[in-house]
C-alpha cells in the first residue's frame, strides 16, 4: 500500500498521549445548535507486527476497524447523515495524509487545520454545512511475537534467580512488556463555509482496546461522540 508511507508509527503515537479523550471547540461553535452533520465514510489504519515485531499494513483489519465504527453510528442517535461515501485510494493521497496528521494536531489551535480541496467539495456537494470526519488508529502484535517474549522474559527470571543463589548477589534484568494492541479514534467537524475544522476531540486507550473487537470501538465511540448524543 503506497499511502503506507504516510502512516505515523503506532507505538510513538500510543506512548506519546496519555489515556483518555481530550477534546476542544471553536469559541462560536455550538454542537448542540446544529441539527444535522454530514457524515463522511471513516478511515481506519491498523498495523499489524509480526513473529519478528515487524510493522505493516493489516488491510483486512483495517476495513473491519471501519466497518465496526460506521456500523456502531448508524445504529445509535447520533444527528448523522447517511454514511456519504469518500474515496480513500491512491488517487486520494491529500485525504489520507490530512487524516493520518490527526494524531500531532494540537486541540487549541484546530482552526489553523488546512482541510483538503477534494474533502470540501465533497462537503459542498452533500448540502450540509458541517461534515464530520472519524479516523481510527489501532495496531494488533502477533501471538507468535508475544509468546516469544514472555518466554524470554520467563527464561531471564530463572537466569536471575540461580545467579542470585550462587553468588548470593540480587540481579533483576528489566524486560520490557510489549502491548498485544491497542486503539486511538480522532473525530473533527469541518465547517463547509469557513473551511475550518471547528472541532476536534481524541480518545485513547492504548493497551484497553482493540481495533476489532466491537465491545471495545463502541465504547471508544461513544465517549469521542459524546458531545453529539441526543
């Protein structure tokens, strides 16, 4: 997948936030005034780490992360259209690259967030004034890397353990604990008259969620859409 390129690393995105969402409005933004949003097809990203750690794109579960977000808000109360269909291609690269920015946007200054030419027009021609964006972000390790880890971990405590009992010195070797997976969702309103995103709220969970289980993508989901529920 070539727009692979354009993805930021799931782990330093993870780490680098705490747990938990964050949210932030334009100071003449009023949700609860606007009766309807135009709701525009998600964008899930969810990497995969194989038996080696090595990342890549997982296109099956990145679809299933954006099946489960557009299914959950088509069957709650959210004042959204009917999912209006975006093309998320190649030939799309800006769309993607706008998206894949979310997780450095700053909240406090989202009115200085560039919206893509293609995703106004989309907006424009929908009838709606403010269209609402959801981007998802995830990972998944593999079974065989973890497995992997908690032997070596296993096998250092024993190293530790008869060191300690033939020198009679206490060793403890730190080993690190990888996440087996975790699930960021970022949600911005674009204002079609302005060209501005006039909010942008986030929630992570880090190590809680995954990007396929829908127990876990329907709770992220509510609370980023709190603001919206009637």
């Amino acid at each position: 997948m070539k727009l692979f390129r354009f993805l930021p690393i799931a782990a330093a995105l993870l780490l680098a936030a705490s747990c938990g969402p964050s949210r932030y409005a334009a100071p003449d933004m009023n949700l609860s005034s606007v009766k309807e949003f135009a709701f525009f097809q998600p964008y899930s990203v969810v990497i995969g780490y194989d038996a080696n750690n090595n990342a890549y794109y997982d296109a099956a579960r990145s679809k299933t992360a954006t099946n489960l977000v557009t299914g959950i808000i088509e069957s709650e109360r959210f004042p959204f259209s009917e999912v209006i269909p975006v093309d998320y291609s190649d030939s799309q690269a800006d769309d993607v690259r706008w998206l894949c920015t979310f997780p450095d946007v700053d909240p406090t200054k989202i009115d200085r967030i560039r919206v893509p030419r293609s995703l106004r027009k989309k907006l424009d021609e929908s009838g709606y004034r403010y269209g609402i964006f959801i981007y998802t972000h995830g990972f998944v390790r593999s079974k065989e890397y973890l497995q992997r880890q908690a032997l070596v971990r296993s096998v250092g405590r024993i190293i530790d353990k008869v060191v300690e009992k033939t020198t009679g010195k206490y060793t403890y070797t730190y080993y690190p604990v990888s996440s087996p997976y975790g699930c960021t969702m970022f949600c911005a309103v674009v204002d079609g008259e302005t060209d501005r995103v006039v909010y942008f709220s986030r929630d992570i969970m880090s190590d809680f969620a995954h990007p396929n289980d829908r127990s876990d993508v329907n709770a992220i989901v509510h609370r980023l859409l709190k603001d919206f529920t009637r």
